[in-house]
C-alpha cells in the first residue's frame, strides 16, 4: 500500500528505499524552523530557571553595586594622606567610628581620621580608599585606660603603604551600569546569570516552555518500567533512557505504556500524545512485520515522509507527523532506539526548547586500535571504547539488542555511508556518553551535520 504522502508500506516485503540521514536532518531543520508548533513561555523563580532558554532582554535598571564600598577589610581613609607612608615612616591616623555591611556609614571621615571596615561595608563619606589591615598597626591611645574592650576612638592606626584614592574600593556601578544590557533573548541561562539577575532584583524570569515530549512503548512482551523480568516478558528498557535523554535536552518527558499491540490502542494513543504533546517517541512496531502498526498509523493520521533509513543499526526508523507534532518512530532494538534518538530525536528536542547547540555530544579524535569494519551505504554508529592510551577500539558487538555494550562503551563514532570503515591507526572522531568522564583529551563540540558549527564529518 502506498499512502497519499507517498509512504509505501514495507510490512512483508521490506523497504523500497532507504533515506539518508543528511537528508531527514535537513527536513527536520527545516520543519521546526517553518512548520512545527513551539511550546509557549512561562515564568519560572530564579531559583529553578538554570538551563532554560530565556525569552525577554534582561536590561539594568539599577546600577550594581548601588553604593560604594569597602573591597577589603581594613580602613577607610583620605587616600592623598597616605601618600609618603613606608614601614619605616608610617602616618598615624585617628580611628573615628566603624563600617559595617548592610548598616549605611554616617560618621565623616576627615583628614587624618580612619574608619575601620569590612569587606562589602558602606564607604563612609570623606574617605575614597580603604587601606587593607595588613598594611597598618594598630596602636592603643596614649591616654586609653588599658587594652581591654576598647572602642574604636580610643584607638590610633599606623598605615605603612600608600593607598591611593579608589584603592580597593567597589565604586558604584563597577558590576552592571543601569541600562546595560546583561542577557539577551535566546540565552541558555547558566547559574552565575541568576545570581546576576538577583542583583538587580529580579525574582523570575520568562522562559521557553520545557516541549512536552510523550514516549510511548509498544509490544505485547514489554512490561512497565520497575517490573520484574517474567518467563517471555521483558521490562521496558527504552522508556526511561528516553525519558532521561529527553529531559538532558530541555524536554519534559511523560512516558506512556507499554501499550497493547492493538490498532485501535495505538491510534487513539498517538492522536492523543500528538494532541497534548509537541513531540511523539514512539519505541517498537517499526518494522515491516504484519504486526508492526506503527508506520501505517502515522501515515494514516498525519503524514511519514521517511521510513526506512540508510543507517545502521536503526534501519527501520520512521519520521513523520500528526497535525504539527513530530513523530519519532524508532525501532524497538534497545540500541536502535539510542541510535535514532541521538541522530533524531534529541536535535527535534532541543530545537523545540530553544537549545542554539543541536548535537549533544562531545567529541575528541583518536586513533583506531583496531580495524572498524562497515556497510557501504549505511550510515554506521558505532560503539568504541578508549584505551589507556586514549586509543579507540571499537567493541565487537553486532546486535542492536545489546544495551550494555552502549554501557560498557565511551561513545560512538559515525562511519559515512560512502565508507566501508575506517584502518587500524585512522583518527576517528569519538561522540562520548558521558560529559564527566576522567578522559580529558582535546575535546570538540562537533554536529556531525553541521547545522551552524564546525563540519569535521559533514560526509555523514
Ligand atoms: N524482516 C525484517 N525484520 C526485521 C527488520 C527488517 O528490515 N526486516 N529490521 C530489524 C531491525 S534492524 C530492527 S531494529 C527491528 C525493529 O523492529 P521494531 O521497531 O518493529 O521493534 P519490535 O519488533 O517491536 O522490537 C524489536 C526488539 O526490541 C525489543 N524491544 C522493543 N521495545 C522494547 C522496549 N521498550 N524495551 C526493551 N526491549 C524492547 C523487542 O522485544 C524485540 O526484541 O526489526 C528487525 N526485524
Ligand atoms: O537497525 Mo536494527 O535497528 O539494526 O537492529
């Protein structure tokens, strides 16, 4: 059967055609730059807004710090009256009152007079610079009756160095001048940026929306997460990979399933999670066996430009939508499933939550160890494991069944389609799993289908 869009059928004869992946990448810019719904705005507290995508101009109002202010701790004088001041000629100064944090300076500072501060205490009017308490010594009065709790005008100060005027002193402004523009649009905020919007009073900000992603698992033998492995049955395993690579990149995952192999489940499911969500994963049924509904489905209710991909593993993954919401169809195969979300899946999310950097992953290169063998014509993912020596090995492992070889692995590399692998020695680039891993070779933020970055492997 072949349907309106063009889809054609391949349960029982296998794929007409199998799609680069260069290609579906290019559609899926295209579509969320054109046609796919975005989710809204929303405001967050400070507190809970690292990682979001901000969506208004973040510009001063105040002026950071508001007053002027002690950068060490020491005494605030009339910086031109410790010009000439050595240890061996040090300048007396009377200490006239003391400078807290958070309490506004009221005692003046006149020539020959000190107040002692704090760091981050008020500047009392009269003095421009602080000089730090490890270039005075502090003397008692002549007339003080003895050493015990004596205030501070009892008290004379020696200043041993020059300080000149605005030494060590944080003038107004010296962080942010009103009206600067501190963020803009688009920003993925980091934590020093909610500690800066704190400065100048702000409490919330407004964001992207986190997109909505619904993950769907099918398959009579799947059962739900946190289930025990029964006699022929298995615990879902890609629901909550899913679920936690969809939340790494800015998405908020809502996993539903396993659902039952029935037609109209399934399309009642979809056409509900397509409703309610901007992005539809869909693990399972992918393929071309009479029970694999999946395809059908979405050409039915939307439309499935792809299905069938010139990559390996992950051949039977299917692209389409239902109304304006992506659909994801990545087969069932556990490292399948990682395959197609990581090539697929997690530019659709991070695109929709505003993310500027499509690719997730890190990237270092690094000589094969051994031979890497591949199929012409398919784009190959496969899983390598550094050695000792920051060499590359790729894992002898060939069914997409294994999860754990993606566990026991550091990353992945890509094999072009025009390439029957790669020799012993070849630098290979290596996309790493883990970001905190202790390997700490030159590292590149590569997308490997270079949509606004480097392009070091744009033949994939
Ligand atoms: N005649 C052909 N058969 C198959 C082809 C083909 O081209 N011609 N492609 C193979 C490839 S490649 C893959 S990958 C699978 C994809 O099949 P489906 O997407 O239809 O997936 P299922 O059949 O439902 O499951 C495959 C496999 O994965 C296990 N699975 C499924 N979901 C989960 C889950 N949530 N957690 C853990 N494991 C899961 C399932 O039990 C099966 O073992 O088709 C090949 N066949
Ligand atoms: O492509 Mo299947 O995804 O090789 O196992």
């Amino acid at each position: 059967m072949e349907s309106a869009q063009g889809w054609s059928d391949p349960r029982g004869k296998g794929f007409r055609r199998r799609w680069p992946v260069a290609e579906v990448i290019a559609w899926l810019e295209e579509s969320l730059a054109t046609q796919w719904s975005h989710p809204g705005v929303e405001t967050v507290p400070l507190a809970k807004a690292a990682g979001r995508v901000l969506t208004e101009a973040v510009v001063s109002q105040v002026a950071v710090p508001g007053f002027a202010r002690a950068a060490m701790d020491g005494y605030a004088v009339r910086g031109e009256d410790t010009f000439g001041a050595d240890p061996t000629n040090p300048l007396t100064f009377r200490v006239v009152g003391r400078s807290r944090p958070g309490v506004a300076a009221e005692v003046v500072v006149g020539s020959g007079e000190a107040v002692a501060i704090a760091t981050g205490a008020p500047l009392p009017p009269g003095a421009d610079a602080v000089v730090p308490v490890e270039a005075t010594r502090l003397r008692v009065h002549d007339h003080a009756p003895s050493t015990a709790s004596l205030s501070p005008a009892e008290l004379l100060v020696e200043v041993i160095e020059p300080t000149p005027p605005g030494r060590h002193v944080g003038r107004i402004g010296e962080d942010v001048a009103p009206g600067e523009m501190i963020l803009e649009p688009g920003r993925w905020l980091r934590p020093q940026d909610l500690g800066v919007l704190s400065a100048l009073g702000w409490r919330e900000v407004l964001v992207r929306r986190r997109p909505r992603v619904t993950i769907l698992a099918t398959g009579p033998e799947i059962l739900p997460v946190g289930s025990a492995p029964s006699d022929v049955r298995i615990p879902d395993m890609n629901s909550p990979m899913l679920a936690a690579l969809v939340e790494r990149d800015g998405g908020h995952a809502e996993i539903q399933g396993p659902l039952a192999d029935d037609r109209h489940v399934l399309a009642e499911a979809l056409a509900r999670a397509a409703n309610r969500s901007e992005f539809v994963i869909v693990s399972g049924g992918s393929s071309t066996g009479p029970e694999d509904h999946l395809p059908s489905l979405v050409a039915e209710l939307g439309s499935l430009p792809f299905h069938g991909l010139a990559l390996r593993p992950a051949g039977p993954t299917g692209l389409g939508t239902i109304g304006s919401t992506p659909i994801l169809l990545a087969p069932g195969n556990p490292v399948s499933c990682l395959c197609a979300y990581d090539l697929l899946g997690s530019r659709v999310v991070r695109r929709l939550a505003g993310w500027r950097q499509a690719w997730a992953y890190r990237a270092t290169r690094r000589p094969l160890t051994r031979n890497l063998v591949s199929v012409l014509g398919r784009l190959d993912y496969a899983r390598v494991r550094f050695d000792a020596r920051g060499g590359v090995e790729p894992l002898a492992i060939s069914g997409a069944s294994i999860l754990s070889s993606t566990v026991r692995a550091d990353g992945f590399t890509l094999i072009a389609p025009h390439s029957e692998g790669a020799a012993e020695g070849t630098v290979v680039t290596v996309w790493r799993y883990d970001p905190t891993s202790s390997h700490v070779w030159d590292e590149l933020q590569d997308d490997p289908f270079g949509f606004g970055l480097a392009d070091s492997n744009s033949a994939c």
